[in-house]
C-alpha cells in the first residue's frame, strides 16, 4: 500500500469526525488547533483506522497524534514494515 493509498483512505475517516469536507482537511494541519478536535474525535479517528487498516496504534503512540500526517505516518508503520 503507498503513502498515497493510504493518504486516500485516512482523509475521508478524519473529515467524517471533523465534519469537515474531505478538500478541506490538510494533513499537516493540527487536528485539535486546526479543527476544533477534541480528546473523542481524536479516539474515534484512531479507532476506525485500526478498523479499517487491521493494527492496532499503541496508546500512547495514540495520545501523541496530532495532524493527520501523524495518523497516516503511523499506519505506514504498521502496515509497510
């Protein structure tokens, strides 16, 4: 799976808790900052990847996200090593 592979993946899940339009969200944007996110949204966003990718992002890896990037570079992670 490429980067772009998963960039297309990952966006539209963080729009849908952001209530955001996919062309709206810029991966390096800070999700709290950027977009109002919160704590839940945050959970939620990193819940439905696991889901939708098959790992599973340690917590603490988890509280460390801060943009999309971050939640796309961890999947590479997982899925790519």
């Amino acid at each position: 799976m490429t980067h772009e592979e998963i960039e297309k993946k990952v966006i539209p899940i963080v729009a849908k808790y952001l209530c955001e339009d996919e062309s709206n969200i810029d991966i390096n944007a800070d999700l709290r900052n950027e977009y109002g996110a919160d704590s839940l949204d945050v959970v939620l966003i990193v819940m439905d990847v696991e889901k939708g990718f098959g790992i599973s992002i340690d917590d603490r890896v988890a509280d460390s996200i801060k943009t999309t990037k971050d939640v796309i570079d961890e999947i590479k992670r997982n899925v790519l090593d």
